[in-house]
C-alpha cells in the first residue's frame, strides 16, 4: 500500500501522486469512480464502453434485459 499526502487546491483539485498513477497505470484522460465510504474518499479507475461496440450473446441479452427491469422496477439499485 502507498500512502502519501496530496492538498486539496482552488475549485476543490487534488493531484494524484506519479508513484500511485503509476502503479496503477492511471493516465490523462481516464476515467475514475469516487466513492465515500466510511468518512473516506475512494477513487476507483473505470473504463467506459460504448454500447455499439459490445456485442451480447442471445443469453447475455436476456440477463441484461432482466437486470434493467430489476431496476426500473425497484428491485436493485444502480451502483
């Protein structure tokens, strides 16, 4: 685990240390989930897929089209 300490600028900017980028291969331009957990700030690298690249089986159409009727229905929530 790395640990170092980052200060927070105008408009509320942190800059994310080189050492942990790197480790984590995180680079301009990419995305990051944050999350606040247990008086925590949690940055989670994400990758975004269009959806007219992805291509489902007819199985994976049908898990897809349950899980949104789940959530539209109430059942689950989005993460």
């Amino acid at each position: 685990m790395l640990n170092t300490l980052v200060r927070v600028k105008e408009k509320a900017q942190v800059t994310l240390p080189d050492k942990i980028r790197r480790k984590l291969g995180i680079e301009c331009g990419d995305y990051l989930e944050v999350v606040t957990k247990n008086n925590q700030i949690i940055f989670t690298p994400k990758i975004l897929i269009d959806k007219e690249e992805v291509t489902l089986s007819e199985e994976g159409e049908k898990k897809m089209d349950e899980a949104l009727k789940d959530i539209k229905e109430g059942r689950i929530e989005p993460a």
